[in-house]
C-alpha cells in the first residue's frame, strides 16, 4: 500500500521567517507530487505540483523533488500570519488511477 | 468555472440508519475519489472511480459502498452507520496527472 509521510507534524515560524515542509513516497513508481494548502474549516486548494527532479518557484513559494529519493519539500519564503494552514502532500502513479495524501504539515505563523 | 458540489453539507444520522452522500462535478473528469479526514490522519482515500459505471476500493474501503451511475456523479454510501465514521467527507474529481479538484466537504455525525 502506498504510503506518503511528511513532516514535522507542527510548525511555528515568525511571520517574515521561512517554513520548510517535507514529503516522501513510499511508491518507487510514483510520477505526480502536488502540494495543497487547507485552512480550517474549508477545502484543500491545490498550492503547486512538481513532476520532474529540480525545482520550481512561484511568487513565495519554492518546491523540490528528488525523483531518485521519491522525496519533494515545499518551502515557503517571508511567511505571512495567513499562510497559517494544513499543508498536504500527495501523490499518484502514471499508472494508476488513485491519489495518496499524507498526514500535513499545520503551519502556524505568529505575527 | 470547474466545480464539485456535495450534498449534504451536513448530517447527523442514527447508528445503524443508511447515509448517501452526493457529488456531482460539471469538470467532465474521468476520475472521482471520496475521502474521509479525521484529525491526526490527513485525507484517507474511501473509494474511487475512474469512470461512469465503475468504482474501486481504496485504502480504508470497510463500512462503505460507491455508486458511479453517470460522469458526473459519485456517491459513497453507509449502509449501517456507525459512531466510528463520524467525519468530514471530502468529494473530488480529476484526471490522470492532474490535481483532484475538492468540493466544499460534508460533515457527517453518527449517534
């Protein structure tokens, strides 16, 4: 069964501070990484995807992937008090139909 | 505009009583996926499809059933409630390779 960790489970960083975020696949042939954002109470709204090793930024945001460690960080520059969220990692297969989260990240940012 | 809508958007049942939840998409995607997210355990992935007439289990299937009668609609379905499946149900939809698009939840309590 496929599985997706992330870590740390919590993390508190000062507004204007940087937040880095974890995950990895258990699925060697996993091909798709995409990382969401959920505040409380609402749904999760996809945030950024990565398919392919290297890196790739947007605005604040920069996301990694090392294909051949099945592993991709999202890392989040002069975090913001409304960053402060549920970050979740999933992932599929080109051959598969199914999409695995894994457990989040809550991201607090303190003014 | 790419929407998934559930219905309800909240329900309180009696153990034992039948639940339906509904999902309809107008995204015209293939895939479907419903999902439960209890603290502590990020999204679990229930049931999904990848097409009208089809549905597959996914990784915490036990004390639910699916329906795909049509492109646009995929319901998950308690026939005997129980206290355990006390949750939010997240409905989404996609295509293979791209990011599920989530609707706004149902928050569902067995007494």
């Amino acid at each position: 069964q496929q599985k997706v960790q992330q870590s740390p489970e919590s993390l508190i960083v000062p507004e204007g501070g940087m937040a880095s975020l974890n995950c990895t696949s258990s699925d060697r042939n996993v091909d798709y990484f995409w990382w969401y954002r959920q505040h409380s109470g609402k749904s999760p709204k996809m945030l950024m995807s990565i398919f392919s090793n290297g890196e790739k930024e947007e605005g604040r945001f920069t996301v990694h992937l090392n294909k051949a460690s099945l592993h991709t960080s999202l890392h989040i520059r002069d975090s913001q008090p409304s960053d402060s969220a549920l970050y979740l990692c999933a992932a599929s297969t080109t051959n598969a139909y199914k999409v695995i989260f894994g457990k989040g990240t809550h991201l607090h940012v303190l003014p | 505009e790419a929407a998934v809508t559930q219905s309800p958007r909240n329900k309180v049942a009696v153990t034992g009583g039948k639940v339906t939840l509904s999902c309809n998409q107008t995204n015209n995607h293939n895939n479907m996926y419903w999902y439960r997210q209890d603290t502590g355990h990020g999204l679990r992935l229930i049931h999904y499809s990848y097409g009208a007439g089809s549905t597959e289990k996914g990784d915490i299937p036990d004390g639910y059933k699916a329906s795909r009668p049509s492109q646009e609609n995929f319901s998950l379905i308690l026939e005997l409630a129980t206290p355990s499946q006390t949750s939010v149900y997240f409905c989404a939809s996609g295509d293979r390779g791209q990011a599920p698009l989530f609707g706004e939840g149902t928050r569902l309590s067995v007494l």
